[in-house]
C-alpha cells in the first residue's frame, strides 16, 4: 500500500461540564484541532471517532457533534461511548448509523468493533455474530495490513483483561486478530495516552481532546490536561503515530525511557523507577516553522543533544541515560526543542533512580501530575 495520514479522535466530550472546562471549552479545542489540520504540511485523509462524543447522549449534544462531524470534510469511521448512549443506543444509531464498520481505504482495512453490547456485569463484550463477521473479513483479507480500532482499552495485567473488559471476550478477539496483518489496534485510552504490546501486537490509547481527566475527586472531580489528538501515518506497511496537543505552537514529548510509556497528555505522567542504562524517546514538533534541535538533562545539569532519528509532520529523537552518570534516588528527566524562529518548548518526567538489580531497565513505580513551574537552565 501507499501513504494514508489518519486522525484519531477520542473522548471530544461536547457538551462537557465538569470542574473547569464548559461546553464552549470543547468546541474551541474541536476548532483548533480543524485548524491544525489545515496547516499540517499533508492532509488528514480519515478521521477514526472513538467515543465519548458527548457528555450524556441527549438530543442536543448528538446533533451537535453530527453537524461537528460532517463538516469535517473528510472520510469517518466511529464508535460510541458509555456518555453516548445514556438516554438508548438508537439514538446514536439514527444519526450515526450501524456501528461495526469493515471498510477499505485505498490497501488499508479498517475494522471498528462496537463493544457496548453490556452484559449484565457490566463488561464490554462481542456478540457471537460479530466475531463471524469479523473472522469472515480477516479470511478474505488475510495478508492485507489492518487497523482495529475499538472503544476501550486492551490491556493485560498478571494474566487477566483489567476491566471493564470479559477476558474471555478478549482472549477469543486476539486468537482471531492472530490470523491477520495487524497494525495496530486503536483503543480510547480512557482520557490518556499509552503504547504497549498484547500477544506481540501493538496497542495504542488516545488521550481526549475534551482536555480533562475525570478523578471523581471533590471539589472538581476531574484535572484538567492538554487537549489533543493522535496523528497516524501509515507508509508502506508501517505505522507511526503523534499525539498532537491542539493548543501548543511548539510540542515536545519524553515518550518511552526505557520501553516503559511515560503517559500523557500531559500533566499526567508515568513515574519511573530506572535500573540501568537505558534509551530516551522524544517527538516533537513546531506549527508553521521547523525544529532545529532536542536536547535532554537531569534537573541542574548541562544539556545533551538528542539525535534526529525519523523526520515527517513531526521529528522524532533518540538519546540515552547512562546510569552510572545519575545519582541514587528521585531525579527529573528533561528535554528541550528550539526552533527555527528561536522558541522553545519543554516536557519533564520524574523518576527513581535504584540501585536494585532488575531484567528490566525500566518499570513504572506510579502514575502521577508533573508540570515544571519554572524555565529550566
């Protein structure tokens, strides 16, 4: 196949009132992330929906977010959410239509499998004719490549499906996925961001767009976070995703430190515990100007150019921490972007430094809120 550039949307949320974001809020980010689009260098060819589309399904917010939606100009697969189908899922069907979509984009597939048939526990779950279909499409389509997108996150944990999926449901979807050329599966990430692995195949969560994280904590019950949304390039086969921060002019984001995903969007992090030497993974990116440089420190010290590895709609950036170069105990990872006009942007992530011998040279100790308060020098 050739090139296709695809947009993954999540938990836009319109219609959101909750701590210190308003419904006005959401549909500013809708607007910014349009306008994103219009200056990206190559155009968004299809636009990939997870819900939360809304914040409670009612009449209002669902016609809202199909005008929103139609006006985007370009090809659209979606999915609803939990908020989505608060008042009936037919609702959501009479302006969005079925949801499991199997369709091709020049040689890409794209399959989007609509999980909200509930059982009575509450799990997401597949009903037997829809893993026909599916088990059909991946037959005739063997070894094309192929994007699953899906609505809740997939991940495994000491050999179960953390909730709300059935474990059962998702061991049978991967046995299936097994026959296929999977490229990925696009998942919501329940309002952040993460990359990971099941059974060798790449799992990535989108952040929301709607710029909060529910907490269900008094007296906000959310935090707020930066709204965004995930740039998918898929070139010859192969995959590479962004996840693009609507109100930030110059971007730059500390993505893995030793294989270990470090969160996002940010303030949310991953806080790490580091046991050796170990690689650093930094993006960024810059809205109508270039990025010149990514250096990396520790709080305090001098910093490290970073190398260019992958240059596209944004760059991508390798380093490495030497262990025997940092101190015992907490410590903060930095990088810095500068571009041509002279700006800079910056992104930080704490982390363990332990003197424990480990298999791994990375693992995550906790999820967190950073945010530095100050320019780092």
């Amino acid at each position: 196949m050739g090139y296709a550039l695809i947009a993954h949307i999540c938990d836009i949320h319109f219609g959101a009132r909750i701590g210190r974001v308003f419904p006005e809020d959401v549909i500013r980010w809708w607007q910014m992330m349009v306008e994103d689009w219009r200056l990206l260098k190559l155009p968004v060819e299809v636009a990939l929906i997870c819900g939360d589309m809304t914040m409670s399904g009612d009449d209002q917010q669902l016609d809202y977010a199909k005008g929103a939606i139609e006006a985007l100009g370009v090809d659209v697969c979606l999915l609803p959410g939990e908020c989505d189908i608060q008042h009936g899922k037919q609702k959501w069907i009479e302006r969005f239509g079925a949801p499991d979509r199997f369709f091709r984009y020049g040689g890409l597939n794209i399959v989007a499998i609509d999980m909200l048939n509930l059982d009575a526990e509450r799990k997401w779950t597949m009903s037997s004719e829809q893993f026909h279909q599916l088990s059909k499409f991946i037959d005739e389509h063997q070894s094309e490549p192929l994007i699953v997108m899906l609505q809740p996150l997939l991940r495994r944990h000491e050999g179960m499906f953390r909730p709300p999926w059935d474990s059962d449901v998702a061991e049978a979807l991967l046995e299936r996925l097994k026959h296929a050329n999977v490229l990925c599966v696009l998942c919501s990430g329940m309002h952040t961001n993460s990359e990971h692995l099941v059974d060798s195949i790449p799992v990535i969560g989108t952040g929301a767009l709607c710029g909060f994280y529910p907490t269900g904590v008094l007296p906000e019950r959310c935090i707020l976070t930066r709204p965004g949304y995930r740039l998918i390039i898929v070139e010859d086969g192969a995959v590479r995703t962004f996840f693009r921060e609507v109100t930030s002019q110059v971007q730059v984001t500390i993505v893995s430190v030793g294989g270990s995903h470090t969160l996002g969007p940010r303030p949310l992090v991953n806080v790490l515990d580091v046991f050796g030497d170990c690689a650093i993974y930094v993006q960024a990116y810059a809205r109508e100007t270039e990025i010149v440089s990514v250096e990396m420190g520790l709080g305090g010290s001098p910093w490290i150019p970073m190398r260019k590895v992958w240059d596209g709609l944004w760059s991508e950036w390798e380093g490495a921490l030497s262990a025997h170069e940092v101190g015992w105990g907490q410590q903060l990872l930095i990088a810095r972007a500068r571009t041509s006009n002279g700006y800079e942007a910056f992104d930080a992530i704490p982390f363990w430094m332990r003197s424990l011998p480990s298999q791994r040279a990375t693992s995550i100790h906790e999820v967190s809120v950073f945010e530095l308060l100050s320019c780092p020098r």
